[in-house]
C-alpha cells in the first residue's frame, strides 16, 4: 500500500497512540504493546506478510546484539556496589566533605555517582534507606534530601551511558558513546544541582526545612532501617565499609575506559598498537566486563568476601533486568518497522521544511512520549527511530547531542504513569499533591534546565 508523507505520518501518530492506549489503559507491558505496535505499522504500510516476522527479529537482534551483555554487566555491577556496603560509603564520606547542612547537593551528586551502574528504580530502593538516614542528621525534611536524589538518578538514567537506554539510543543515532559520556557529564550536573537541591529551597521554601521530629525516618518506612552511619568520627560499622577512593574507582572505571578509546581515537593514528589496545578495553562490552572484574577483587574478594557469595549475587543481578531487556528489543523491532515501512523517511521529508531547531524538537517528542507511556526507557527507545531521520535532514546535526537531547526529554514530567511516581510517594509516604509538586516538578526542571546546557553546548561547539 503506497501512503503519502501526510499518510504514513498519521500512521505513526496513530501507533504512538496505540501504544499510549496499551501501556496506560490496558495496563499492559511495553514489550507487548511496542512488538503490538510495530505489527500493527508493518500492517498497515503494506509490508509484506511473510516479512514481518524476520523484519521484527532483526530490530530485536540488531538492538540487543549490542546491549544485552552490556545491561547484564552493569547489573552486576550495581549489585556489587550494593552488597558492598560501597553506596553507604559514598554517602558518609559526601557528608563528612560538605557537611550535613549542604545534604542536599551531598544526596545530588551521590545519585550522580551511584547512579551509574544502576537502573533509577533499583538505584532509589537501595539508597532510599540513606535519605532518612541523612534527613535525621541534618535535621530537614525527608524530601529536601529525597528528591535531589531521585533527580539525580533520572538525569544519569537518562543522560550517561553505560544505562540501557542512553546506549541504546546512542546505537540507533551513531554516536560516539566515549562523547556522549563526556558532554553529558556537563550536561548533567547543573541538571541535578539545579532540579534538585535549588528546586526543593526556591520552590518549597521553608515548607522543605521544617525539622524532622527526634527519632522519626519518614515516609511509610518502606525504606527500612539502616543502620546509623557516624559522620564525624567514624564507628566501627563505618570501618568496615569498602574505601572512598576504591569505590569511586570502580563505579567511574567503564565511564573512564569508553573516553579513554574515544580520546585514543581522536588522538593517535591509525595502526598504532596504543591505539589498538584502546579500542578493545575502550569498546562498552569489554569495559563493563573489565569493571565487573574488577568489582569482584576491590568490593568482594579483597574484603573477604567468598567466590561462591560472589557468584550467588552475580545470579540474584539478573532477574530485575529481564523487563528492561524486553522493552528495549521491542523497541528495536519498532524502530526497524518504522525504517522499512517508509514511516521514518517520511518523517525526514516532514521535518525538512520545519524552522524548528531540530534539538529542541527531538526533545519535545522525548518529553510526550514519556508523559504519555511512563517510561522513560520506552520513551527513548521510541524516540529515537522517531528523530533518526533528523540526521539525514541535516548533516551537520551532532548526533550526540540529539542522543542527549532524548534523553533530557524523558527525564521530564514524571507523573502518575511512571512507577517511580509511586514508588516515590510511597517511600516518602507523602500525597498525591506532593508527589507531582517535589517530583513532577523537579524533573521537568531538570529537563528544562538539561535542554538548555545542550543548546549552550551546540552554541559553543
């Protein structure tokens, strides 16, 4: 069936509806309705029945031949640093440099650390426990301290490699994920400082510094207990924690091995045998299994902890990615649906006569799918085949910035669709009101404030 530009666009409307219907009112998974939609696309453009089937394996295949070890990897990892007692670490040392009265910014630029190698959900319920923690000893409120955190973790989930999704989409957009790693860094951190700890003091005021009552941890107490840390002068629970600098290390080393390739790459000539090394231990699979090796000497083995332990937490780190894994290859099938169905370069020959800055743009899709569906992940794997064809509408358009710009749009406006709504305001044992006013609100800031670093970066470079 030959649709026209006009035709094939209402077609992709129309199956980011379907998705939005499947996910937010039949309440189904996003692997379902993103696999429901692609089929419904192939369908309708007129692709070949006995295609289709092959056309979806290889969007999933293509996708995750790339991602799957990468996700795994980057699961054990996070667990490691659980297990470990190395995120408590952080948390205490943050403290005894900046000092309980700067916690907010402390539990800011904790998210931006432990967030690495963690999902924002897994990464939330591990260190959620710290924020009442936290909260008690500078004696605020829960949620001045909880929603730098919360923020924090959105804006890495989104923005960084080696997360799922940003690499995914880095993948689908080609770009560098060594630039992606470096700009985003900058990116990030006005974002986190400013949707977090500056959000909570402008827009609460005094409402985010009342007093925590003496012996009360907030919220619902799903959070548990944590066993308190001392921050001046330290226990001997402290001691036994895994060091600063260690920790630090090994969360920060396949962030270090991808730059540290696209540095050689843009460095040393081709041939040299430096620049060969770098090319292998820089590439993101190799990274991330040399980090998790590492991961078992400096947070395991060298701690005392037995290679059969280990290999138990390396099997508990894979179950909670399963969910990612699904919705990330379906959205590969989605993406190559909307390719060879003619969707995609209609959406090229649709933006080529758009004055709108094509960052911008990409941006705002990124933010409506995400309000939309409720995923941040969906929302960038979907977004991605979406914004593609901007690439080839100008050339001279950094496809790592418009990697970027994705994923500042998905951080935005999480509200009632997104499960880490709940489980925040759950946590936090706060209202529905209060949820949309600390979370919503300052992940949208966070976004904002995201899209114009990158714009400011597009100035300047």
């Amino acid at each position: 069936m030959d649709l026209s530009t006009g035709g094939l666009l209402v077609v992709l409307f129309a199956a980011i509806a379907l998705i939005v219907f499947l996910i937010v009112v039949l309440k189904m998974h996003g692997a379902l309705a993103l696999t429901i939609a692609a089929i419904s696309v192939a369908l309708v453009t007129g692709v070949e029945l006995g295609n289709i089937g092959d056309l979806l394996e290889a969007g999933v295949g293509s996708t995750l031949g790339f991602l799957v070890l990468i996700i795994g990897f980057g699961a054990v990892l996070g667990k490691l640093l659980d297990v470990s007692g190395g995120a408590e670490r952080l948390a205490i040392s943050l403290l005894n440099v900046f000092g309980v009265h700067r916690a907010p910014i402390v539990m800011a630029l904790l998210g931006l650390i432990a967030g690495i190698p963690v999902f924002v959900e897994v990464g939330f319920v591990l260190l959620v426990p710290l924020v009442f923690v936290v909260a008690k000893k500078a004696r605020v409120s829960t949620l001045y301290v909880g929603v730098p955190l919360i923020v924090s973790l959105m804006a890495v989930h989104c923005l960084l490699p080696p997360h799922p999704a940003a690499t995914a989409v880095s993948q689908t957009l080609g770009a560098d994920v060594g630039q992606v790693i470096l700009v985003g860094l900058l990116v990030a951190l006005p974002t986190v400082l400013i949707g977090g700890p500056l959000y909570m003091r402008v827009v609460l005021k005094q409402e985010a510094l009342e007093l925590v009552p003496a012996g009360v941890h907030g919220g619902s107490g799903l959070g548990g207990e944590l066993n308190e840390p001392t921050i001046n002068g330290e226990s001997d629970e402290v001691q036994d924690l895994p060091g600063f600098g260690i920790t630090v290390f090994t969360i920060l080393l396949p962030l270090l091995l991808m730059v540290a390739r696209t540095v050689a790459e843009s460095t040393l000539e081709e041939g040299n045998a430096l620049l060969n090394i770098m090319l292998l231990i820089g590439h993101p699979i190799i990274a991330l299994l040399i980090s998790v090796l590492f991961a078992y000497w400096s947070l395991g083995v060298r701690r005392g902890i037995r290679l059969d332990k280990l290999s138990d937490i390396t099997d508990s780190s894979f179950a909670p990615i399963a969910s990612v894994l699904l919705i990330i290859g379906a959205g590969g099938a989605f993406n190559a649906v909307l390719t060879e169905s003619g969707v995609a370069p209609a959406i090229a020959d649709a933006l080529s006569g758009w004055s709108v800055n094509p960052l911008i743009l990409a941006w705002i899709i990124a933010m409506v799918l995400h309000f939309a569906v409720g995923s941040a992940t969906v929302a960038m794997i979907s977004a991605a085949g979406i914004v593609a064809p901007m690439l080839i509408v100008d050339p001279s358009l950094s496809p790592v910035l418009l990697v970027l710009a994705v994923g500042a749009g998905a951080m935005g406006l999480t509200h009632v669709t997104d499960s880490l709504f709940w489980l925040y305001k759950e946590y936090m044992g706060i209202s529905v009101g209060q949820a949309y006013k600390t979370l919503t609100g300052g992940t949208t800031v966070a976004s904002v404030t995201a899209m114009a670093s990158i714009l400011l970066v597009d100035l300047i470079i």
